[in-house]
C-alpha cells in the first residue's frame, strides 16, 4: 500500500512555526531560514510491510551581521585606556579589515598607544593626537558590513547639562528622582550635597548617569541640591530644587467688615502630569449655596461680606495620588452699636458724673469713648468734643463751665471705625459767674507815628461765665512815672490810644469782665507807639579798598532813639563814576546794598578795576529810610584785562600767517603788552611744543614766518596789565599751498573755523551720473563726498562716499526732477569733521515718460503667437500618445530588471562617513 512519509530534523525538532508540508508530505519546506536550520533531515516512507529512509544535510550561508553592535565611539581622556570592537558571524566565517580615516590600517600613520587584534583595537595610554575615524569592513562570499566609530581623545573640563536651578516637583510618598547630566573628558566624578552635606548610601541611590533617587519623597527632603561634577581639570556646580507636591500659599486669617469682599487663595505646586481638584469646607462642611462663594481653581472669594459668614474655611487640593490641605479663620467686624441709657449723676456747680451702657462691638473690641456736648444757651446744634475715656470704663467725670446749657451724647470707637451717636442725655444748666479767663495774645503797636493800637484775642461765648461780657483796657507809658489809664470795651477786641510821643514804650493790660463779677488779675504786655522816619545819617562815612573788585565800607551807627522806631538795617547807595584809563561819561546806574541789622561797616563786591566810585549810606526802619549821608568817593586799582574781542587770521604768504586783534572792552587798567602762543595739530588732534611771542601794547597785528605749509596751527592771545595776563582768546588755521586760494575770516572768542583745503569743486551731470571733481591739499586721509536731497522734508540724511586718494567721482542713483546739494569733507580718525568744501547745488532733470500701449508693440504680438503655437503642438503629441498601442506596464517590467549595481544602498550598508 501507499506509503506514510515523515520528516525528522537529526539535531534537533523542527521548527513549527516556520514549517509547511507539500506533495503529500513528500516536500519539506522551511521559511525564513536561520543558521539554526543546518543539519541533517531524515524522510522515512512507512507502510505495513516496512519503512525506508533518506537523510539529507542542509548547510545555511549567511551574510555577515553583527554579534553585540556596530563599533560604537570612544571618547578618551589623554592617558586613558580603551578598547574598539568589531564583532560579527556569518556563513562562511566573515574576514575583518581596519582601516583608519580611509586607510587600511596597515598603512596608517603608526601609533604606539594602538594595538590591533583581529576584531579588536586595545588602545593603551592614549594621547591627544590619535583621535581618528576607524572603519571596520566585515565580508564574506554573500556580502559585508562596514561601520564608522570615532575615537576622539579629548581633554574637557567638566560641564553640567540639566538647567540651573531647576525645580522638581514630586509627590509625596512616592519614588523621586532628580537629574545631573554632564560631560568631560576624563568622564566626570559626580557627588551629591545638600546643605554641604555630602549624599551617599539610604535613603539615596546615585545612579552612574548622575541621577540622584529618593526611596520615598517627604517634606524633609525639600530643598536645595548641589550636583558637583569633578576631574582633574576642573570643579563644576550645579543647584536644583526638589519640592514635594504642598500647598505653597496658604489661606490667612482675615478679619473684613461686613458688606465688603475677602478672598481666600490656596496656591499649590504639584506635578504637571496629574490632575488637580480644589475643594473647599466651611466648619467642615460643604460650603453654603450662595452666589456670594466664588470658588477657583486656586481662590475663593466671598463678597458682600455678612456676619453668617464667620467661621472656618478649608482648602483640599487633590490629586490622583495624593493631596494636602489648609484652614484659615474668617471673622467679621463692624463699627460698634452706640451706647444707650446715659444717666446724669453727682450733679454739682462745675461737674457731673456720666454713665452709659455700650453697644455690641461686633468682634472688634472697643478702643475708647469719645464724650461729646451741645451748648444750647450759646451754640445750639452744634457738637463739641468734651473728653475721651478708655474702651473698659463706662463712666465719665465731666468738669464744667458756669453759664452753660450741657446736653451729652457718647460714641464709640473700635478698629473699624466710630459708632453711630448715642440719644443726647437730659440737660444741665451752670450757674453764671465771673470769668475764669482773661483775652490772650495782647499787643501794643501804632499805626502813625502818633497813636497806639492795643489788641487781644476776646473770649467765646462759652468762655464768659455769664452775660454782660466787656473787657477793661489798661496802660501806661514805660519808664515814665504816671498812673495806668483805664477804658472799658464791650463788642470789639482792640482800642486806638491817640497823641501817643513816637515810638514810645508801653506796658499792656486787658482783663475780662461780666455782670458777676472780674476776671483773674491780668498779665502785663509790651508795645511801643508807631513809628516814623529816621531824622539822623549815618557820620563818619569811608571806604578801604581792599582789591580791584572788591570794597569796604565803615560808617558810626546812628543813635537809637533817632532812628526813630525799629531798627531795620543800614542801605550803602553805589555807584561808577568813570574808567581811570579815559574819561568817559558818568556811569549814574545807582546800585545797592541791604545790611540788615545793627551793622557799621560792608563789603562792595564785584566792583569794575580802575574805575572811580561814589557811594552813601542811609539807616531804615519800618517806616521807611532816613537821610543821606555825605557823599564819598573811592579808586579801585588795576586788574589783569579781558580777552580781545576779535582774533583775525589770513594768509600772506606760502609758509606765513598773519594775524590781527583788537585790545579788550575791558582793559581794567594800562596795557602793557600782549603774549602769543601757537602750536601745531596733527591729524590725531595732539598739540605739538608750544612757540611763545611778546608784543608790544600798541601793536595790533604780527606776521608769523617759517611756518609748515598744510599744517593746522593753534593760537592763543591775551593782554597784559601790571597786575597780569588776563583770559585768551584762541584760534586755528591751516596753512595752505596756492595763495590764490587764501582767505581770511573772523572768529568769535573760543571758536575756531580754519581755512578750507578743498578748491575747484565742480560738477558735470551726464548719462551714467553726476560727475564730481575738485582740488584737495590737506593732510587728512579720509575725505567723503556727501550729499543729500534739497528741501527734503523731516531731518536731513546725507548720504556718504568716501574717496580717498581720488579727486572725482561720479554720483549715480539720482533720481530726476530733484535737486542735491553736495559737499566735500575732511574727517579725522574718530569720524568728527574736520574741514568741509562749500555745498554745490546738483539738479537731475526729470525723465519725459516713455510709457505706451504694450498690446500695439510688435514683439508682444509675435510673442503671443509664438506661445499658442506651441500649445497646439504639445495637444497633438497628447492625443497621438493615448492612442498608441499598449498590452503590458512598461513601468513594472523596467522595475523588475533594473540593474542592481545601480539600485540605491539601503540605510543599513554603511560607507565611510565623513571624518
């Protein structure tokens, strides 16, 4: 009979999975095979009559392929050790060749620290200068592989790569883990501190990446860590903050008056990944639905604060793994209730005892009470304050005042504010009697210089005890034996005493009196009558020049009692005559001079040197100024002269300048001579040696010979008298080579404007530009030419060209219809312009328009036509292609027989990579 076929692997089973039968068992096939599925195959035939078998042996090839990775990178710290790999398998067993920056290794540039064994490069002590890139090449009869491994030997100081002062959040309880990365070669040793304690062993595990792991995060652990990565070539720190998921603001204790808003917030910093829920309680429970409790993700806010809604509140925050809570107590304050049922006690002629009982305080305690009465005899409805007592007493002795009708009310005060007012006890009249009080603030003064005005301050009606208020008005004249005279005054607060002698002393009084009686004896005052003016001048009036400018002045007092009234001070009245020097008109503008006080001499400054002065002297008091004193007169002396006003520089000559002056306005004495100094100036704007010269007073002018030709030169002059050189006046100026081009100008003291050396400028406008040339013979390299629009609107821009060693350029890029004004420059090395050409005004004339019809031009035309054209063809091409014959796809049979030497390398066949 038929046979039963089965297969047998003789080293092993057969793999189940990739394993299929055919042809009735007659065909073993295996898929995907591996190295795995080589051996021996045994097919046995069976029947009942017997069996025969066949053995037959597999034998798997295999490309190369890699045993534990493609070579990885080595980075090395000078002197280090390390080793390359290249470990691959295949059928038959791959060879293996090194080759370094693209050369065989066998040709390579020898290096002691390196050693080749097969698949294996040891490096040993290696140095700065064996970085290379190193191919491993593995092949056999079915293909290769090729990989790239850089050995960089690098000499790096330690870096921490995790940011600065990064913040950790964790939860609680929970594993936490915070980072170092770092770099350096040799590798980093990486230590752990916090608080300068070093971390090491339970509860932490340092990781060798440099990850720090916490067991189990709790709020001790909070705080600031210290990563510190170290080798030889240096020390480097890095601070992180590890913080356990807690609330960080919590809600504070509040104490709000009622009808205002308070907010409760309850921040809290967790981890971003989890979801937060905020729950808030009210004496721990669920908050009253009320539209006045708005809650938020991290705040509660209560408005329109009422006393229900005192108590405690809690926040819950809440997440998936753990949460953390916080209270806060809310009280609700008012301004107290007034005080009620005030009785009058212990009534007597100047007192009373008042009592009340206070009102709620509304969890505010109450700070004091403030007593307040009505005077309804003199000021009715209107409320004084009487006394104040402390918030713990509840009663009050009140003094009093005769003649008064006292009705009382209480209020009182705690943190928020005053209380409403008490209902007004029952009233309290006081007996009248005499005064208690005299007028304060009694003065005597005159308002002419016979008279003399006594006034005071009267008493209030609650101060005059009883009714027929007057005042009783006493003096008498100081110094002199006479008895007080006496007026009594009723309604008014002052009385003019006439026929008084001037300015005489007197001494005051003013007593209070009523139907009952006199006030207390009164205190005596002092006043003087009014004052006139002085009838004396000042004698003995003279003056000591004490420098050219300045002036002393002496004069004997004047008597007191011609002066006259108060002493106010003395007035020096000054004034210049004339210049020694010459006779000018009289200078009569009259100045003056306040010494206040009881003074006998002063100081004229800022007086003129070499003038002639006159001067007096006048005493003053409140009334006004007294006589005039003998006029006298003083000599200032010579002081050093002004600057000239005018300083003139021109060119006479190829190597010579002359200069030219005026004297001073202010000689302030004799001229006697003038100095000149000048020096030169170089590009860099450094002086040079300094040549002085002498003249003569009454020369006004000096030619300077033997000077550089095309040197900038300072000058400084100034004039002389006996007493010294005054200020100078400076210039500068450039010596030039063309003495055609020589000009002179004019300058004003301490200004400089020196002699241009541009010349020639001119301009031509063509095709390609304006055309710009000139003459040029100054000693500075960097020259610009610059121009800018005329007229142009907002702040002028100019534009900048620098042209050094040419003498034109051509300026394009203008545009028609506008006009430029264009100048030459001369700057020095830090860009400040030095000398500059006179402006030049270019005009562009504007381009006629040249615009037409572009349909009308001919090559628009033929241009059209041409593109339709070529439309045309391209649509017959299309239509003779799709109707073309075509059975099979081209495009597949293309793909399938492509040449594989042109089939692109997948991403796994490595090529050298770029070292």
């Amino acid at each position: 009979p038929t046979p039963e076929i089965s297969w047998t692997k003789m080293s092993g089973d057969l793999p189940a999975q990739r394993t299929s039968f055919l042809l009735y068992q007659k065909m073993l096939r295996i898929e995907k095979v591996s190295e795995s599925d080589a051996g021996d195959y045994r097919c046995t035939a069976r029947n009942r009559i017997g069996s025969v078998h066949h053995t037959i042996r597999v034998t798997v090839k295999a490309a190369p392929y890699w045993i534990s990775g493609a070579p990885r990178n080595l980075v090395l710290a000078p002197g280090e050790n390390g080793v390359l790999t290249c470990r691959a398998s295949g059928t038959p067993k791959p060879s293996i060749t090194w080759a370094m920056n693209g050369i065989p290794i066998e040709n390579s540039p020898k290096d002691l620290s390196r050693k080749v064994e097969d698949d294996t490069i040891i490096f040993t002590d290696i140095q700065t200068g064996s970085s290379a890139v190193y191919q491993c090449n593995v092949s056999n009869d079915y293909g290769y592989l090729l990989s790239n491994a850089f050995v960089n030997v690098l000499s790096e100081p330690p870096r921490v790569l995790t940011p600065a002062n990064k913040v950790y959040q964790v939860i609680k309880n929970h594993r936490a883990l915070i980072d170092c990365t770092f770099f350096g070669s040799p590798i980093p040793k990486i230590t752990w501190f916090k608080d300068a304690s070093a971390l090491d062993g339970d509860p932490y595990i340092l990781h060798d990446n440099g990850t720090l792991e916490f067991h189990t995060a709790q709020t001790p652990n909070g705080g600031k860590y210290t990563c510190v990565a170290r080798n030889f070539l240096s020390i480097y720190e890095n601070h992180v903050y590890l913080e356990p998921t807690r609330i960080v603001k919590q809600p504070e204790y509040e104490v709000v008056q009622r009808g205002r808003s308070v907010v409760f917030e309850c921040k809290v910093k967790h981890d971003p990944s989890l979801t937060l829920t905020a729950t808030w309680l009210k004496d721990d429970g669920e908050l009253p639905d009320d539209e006045r409790l708005v809650v938020d993700s991290d705040s509660l806010t209560i408005t329109d604060v009422t006393e229900n809604d005192a108590g405690m509140y809690t926040c819950i925050m809440n997440t998936s793994l753990d949460q953390d809570s916080a209270s806060a107590e809310l009280t609700v304050v008012e301004r107290p209730d007034p005080p009620t049922d005030l009785e009058l006690t212990d009534q007597k002629k100047r007192s009373v005892q008042l009592t009340w009982t206070p009102g709620d305080e509304h969890n505010s305690p109450i700070q004091k009470f403030l007593i307040q009465y009505e005077d309804a005899l003199h000021h009715r409805g209107h409320w004084h304050n009487l006394t104040e007592v402390p918030g713990t007493r509840t009663t009050a002795h009140l003094k009093l005042s005769p003649y008064v009708h006292y009705t009382f009310r209480v209020l009182a005060l705690n943190t928020v504010g005053f209380s409403r007012p008490s209902f007004p006890s029952r009233m309290y009249k006081t007996e009248a009697a005499a005064p208690d009080e005299n007028p304060t603030d009694v003065h005597g003064f005159g308002t002419e210089h016979d008279n003399l005005v006594i006034s005071w301050k009267p008493l209030t009606a609650f101060q005059s005890n009883g009714p027929g208020l007057c005042y009783r008005v006493m003096w008498r004249q100081k110094s002199v034996e006479s008895d007080w005279t006496t007026v009594t005054v009723a309604n008014n607060s002052r009385f003019v005493v006439s026929g008084t002698p001037t300015f005489a002393p007197y001494e005051l009084k003013v007593q209070a009196v009523n139907d009952h009686g006199v006030g207390p004896k009164p205190a005596v005052a002092h006043g003087y009558s009014g004052e006139d003016l002085p009838v004396a001048a000042p004698e003995n009036v003279q003056a000591v020049v004490l420098n050219s400018t300045l002036a002393e002045v002496h004069w004997d007092p004047v008597a007191h009692k011609l002066i006259r009234g108060y002493l106010k001070g003395y007035k020096v009245y000054y004034w210049k005559e004339r210049s020694l020097h010459k006779h000018n008109p009289h200078h009569m503008e009259k100045l003056i001079l306040t010494f206040s006080g009881n003074h006998s001499h002063g100081r004229l400054p800022g007086l003129h040197p070499f003038s002639l002065y006159s001067f007096n002297v006048r005493v003053y008091n409140g009334k006004g100024e007294g006589p005039v004193s003998r006029t006298q007169q003083f000599e200032t002396p010579e002081g050093v002269p002004g600057a000239p006003p005018s300083l003139i520089v021109t060119n006479s000559n190829l190597d010579t300048l002359t200069l030219k002056w005026s004297p001073p306005h202010d000689r302030n004495g004799h001229i006697t001579g003038y100095t000149l100094k000048y020096q030169p100036v170089n590009n860099s704007n450094e002086l040079g040696p300094v040549e002085e010269l002498a003249l003569l007073a009454n020369e006004t002018s000096v030619t300077l010979p033997n000077l550089k030709y095309s040197t900038r030169y300072k000058f400084y002059l100034n004039a002389k008298t006996v007493r010294g050189a005054g200020p100078a006046i400076s210039q500068e100026a450039v010596t030039i080579l063309d003495e055609a081009l020589m000009s002179q100008f004019d300058v004003d003291v301490g200004e400089a404007r020196p002699v241009s050396p541009f010349g020639n400028v001119s301009s031509l406008l063509r095709d390609d530009g304006a055309h710009i040339s000139w003459e040029y013979w100054g000693p500075e390299r960097n020259v610009f030419v610059e121009y800018t629009v005329e007229n142009s609107e907002g702040e002028e821009e100019w534009q900048k060209e620098l042209v050094n060693g040419s003498q034109k350029v051509v300026l394009k890029g203008l545009k028609g219809g506008l006009s430029y004004r264009v100048r030459l420059v001369a700057r020095g090395h830090h860009d400040q312009p030095l000398h500059h050409s006179e402006e030049l005004l270019v005009t562009v004339p504007a381009v006629a328009s040249r615009q037409v019809d572009i349909a009308t031009q001919g090559w628009f035309i033929g241009l059209m036509c041409a593109i339709a054209l070529l439309i045309l063809i391209l649509l017959i091409i299309c239509f003779i292609q799709r109707n073309k014959g075509g059975k099979y796809p081209v495009k597949e049979k293309e793909d399938a027989h492509t040449d594989p030497e042109f089939q692109p390398m997948k991403e796994e066949d490595c090529t050298f990579g770029e070292y």
